[in-house]
C-alpha cells in the first residue's frame, strides 16, 4: 500500500514559526545569558545562519531584540512595583549591573530609570500613542479612498454598545474575578500597529488553517492575546495572537506555533465595540484586581488583557462581544483597588491588585483572547 505524500512545508512560514519560538523564549528567560549560540539552539539553527535570518524577519539585530525586551519589561516592572529597588529590577531582567541597566535604559527612552518612575513614561506613553493615532489615521484615508477593504469588525464601528457608553463617561464596567484555567494554545502571530485591518486578515487565515484541522469540532475556546503594550513598545514591534485552545497530541507546523496559558485569578469584564477603544482606556473598571479606572490614560494595558470567545465565531480585532480579563496580580503591600475614580487617578501606578491571589507578586504569562498576555509583560 502507497503511503500518502508528505505535505510540504514553505520555508519561510517554517522559519517563522522557529524565530517566534525564540521571541517567546527570550521574554521567558530575559533573567538568564541569551547569547547567539543558546538561541540559535532553540531555533535548531547554526549561529551563523539564524543571526541572518532573525534579521531578516524581525527586522532587528538579535542582541537588539534581547535589549528592547530587557528594558521595556524593565519599565513595565518600575511602574508596577515602585518599591522595588531598582538595581533588583536590573539584576531580574538580566543585566549585570545598575550601571549597564541606567546607561541602556537611558539610552532607549532618554530618561532615568528614576525619572520614568517620576512621570517621564507618560511622555514616551504619549508618543507611543501619536504615533499609532498617525497609523490609524492613513488605514482610515486608505480605506475611505478604497485602497484597503474594510475590516471586518466594521460593522461594531456603526453601534453604539454599553461598553461605549462606560468608556466615554468613565463609569465602571461590571467586573468579575474568575479563576480561569491553563490551557495550551496554538497559534498564529501578527507583528504590527493594534487596531491594524491586517489583525482580522490574520484571523482569518487562522480560522481557515483551523477549519482544515478539525479544531472546531467540538467547540473549543479561541484567544486573541496582545502580547506587548503599546504606550511601551514601537508600533512595528507590537505582537498579537490568534489562538485556540489544543490538546498535548497536538504538533504545530509551518508558521503556528504553541504556547503554554497559565491559569489564575482574572479581573474580567465584558467588552463590545471595536479595539481601540479597549487599548486606549482599557475597561474601565475600579473592582479587585484590576487596574486603576476608566479616564486615566495609565491605565491602558492591553498587553496584560484578553479577549475570550468560543469557535467558530473568533475575535477579529476585536470580537463584537468577548470577555476581557486582566491577570488579577498581588504584591508584597497586598495593595487593593480603590474603588473611588479620583483616589485611583491619584495613585496612578501604585498598581491596585486583588490581595490573596495565589501568585504574589507575580508574572502573567499569556493573557488569551482580549485576555492579552505580554510576552511576560508584567516582569
């Protein structure tokens, strides 16, 4: 008896697959030695070969792309936990000394660890966010002059929901804390602006590739997770993913990967309209757990929320209702949310966080759906 062909495989969508592997490493292990011959082993590559095609693909030196992970999760980490001191934050984030952090840090946001911790981030969140709006504004001219499609949440875009409603007023949204559990996921990855029309292409190249593996049958969980925040990280670096819930048989090929969601204790809330309302001020809500409140532009963190939903109905850029959920965190003060919208605005970063969840201080890992997990954005 003949056995069947093998199927073939495209190169680049191979090498795809094998460079994300080692992103999500790097922001797993940013505390040990990442040198070229250690990562050029997890994408089974020669050194010299990978060093090309990291390149390549992700349009940085890798030496680059282990700094810029080293100190946006280090910036992120300054915020959230502001008694730390901030030689523990270098040691944990992989650099040898307070010296070596405080002349990098300076050198890729132009300001002090002390000054970002001050109020300088707001000023890097703020061009963060220009240039995104710049973004916005040339896919919305492209689409209106009939160069691009629409995307296909357009529709949210007509409505008018109760999420619209709570963000525009700055009331607090409904929100639960849930304990979700772990999951494996597969995945196909978008780099680029969120709130892009190329995040619902991708979902559909997602749901076909799904489709053809029988991963709908029975209905599983989907995540949309966004992996980075994009007050912190360049525009052209953010990473999103599409993902839907595997067993342990399950092998990726070609360009999906798999990636391990750590359960835990969730602020979640429900969320209807399109993406960019989410990322720009996040939901809103003042209960346990989750972030200051609703106004306040520090409180847009995309990186640590998710968007969950069931298939065959995925989330495009955003589903027209999901349930976004945000890692409910806790640290060493046991801080708790206030519950007022002023003292929230007030204590700006002094992070409100559910106490007594079972990972003190901790690091979310992927955040699914609007459940957003940031390549260990939290660390």
């Amino acid at each position: 008896m003949s056995m069947p062909a093998p199927t073939l495989i495209p190169q680049r969508d191979a090498y795809v697959a094998r460079i994300n592997r080692v992103v999500d490493y790097i922001n797993a292990h940013l505390a040990d030695p990442l040198d070229l011959h250690a990562l050029a082993r997890v994408a089974h590559f020669s050194p010299w070969h990978f060093h090309r095609v990291f390149q390549s693909l992700t349009g940085e030196t890798l030496a680059d792309c282990v700094r810029r992970h080293r100190l946006e999760a280090a910036a992120r980490r300054l915020l959230l936990q502001p008694s730390q001191p901030a030689l523990q934050v270098a040691l944990e984030m992989g650099f040898a000394s307070a010296e070596v952090f405080s002349r990098g840090f300076r050198a890729h946001f132009g300001v002090s660890p002390t000054q970002w911790r001050r109020g300088a981030w707001r000023d890097w969140g703020e061009q963060r966010q220009g240039e995104l709006r710049k973004i916005h504004q040339v896919v919305h001219k492209n689409r209106q002059d009939g160069a691009t499609p629409p995307a296909q949440d357009g529709h949210m875009r007509t409505t008018r929901s109760a999420s619209d409603a709570a963000i525009e007023t700055g009331a607090a949204m409904n929100v639960e804390i849930r304990t979700l559990p772990a999951a494996r996921l597969a995945y196909m990855r978008y780099t680029g602006p969120y709130g892009h029309p190329d995040i619902p292409a991708t979902w559909q190249r997602f749901c076909a590739w799904a489709a053809q593996q029988g991963l709908f049958n029975p209905p599983r969980d989907m995540f949309g997770i966004a992996q980075d925040d994009p007050e912190i990280t360049p525009a052209d670096k953010c990473r999103y993913d599409c993902c839907i819930e595997v067993d342990a048989a399950f092998e990726p090929r070609g360009e999906i990967g798999v990636q391990q969601f750590a359960g835990g204790r969730y602020a979640c809330a429900r969320f209807q309209g399109p993406v960019r309302k989410f990322t720009r001020r996040g939901c809103g809500c003042s209960a346990p757990g989750c972030p200051p409140a609703a106004t306040s532009r520090t409180t847009s963190r995309p990186s640590n929320c998710m968007k969950r939903t069931s298939s065959p109905m995925p989330p495009p850029a955003c589903s027209p209702a999901c349930s976004a959920c945000r890692y409910a965190r806790c640290n060493q003060e046991d801080l708790r949310c206030s519950r007022d919208a002023k003292a929230a605005k007030a204590k700006a970063w002094a992070a409100p966080v559910a106490a007594g969840c079972r990972r003190g201080g901790g690091q979310p890992s992927v955040p699914g759906g609007c459940r957003g997990r940031s390549a260990r954005p939290w660390r």
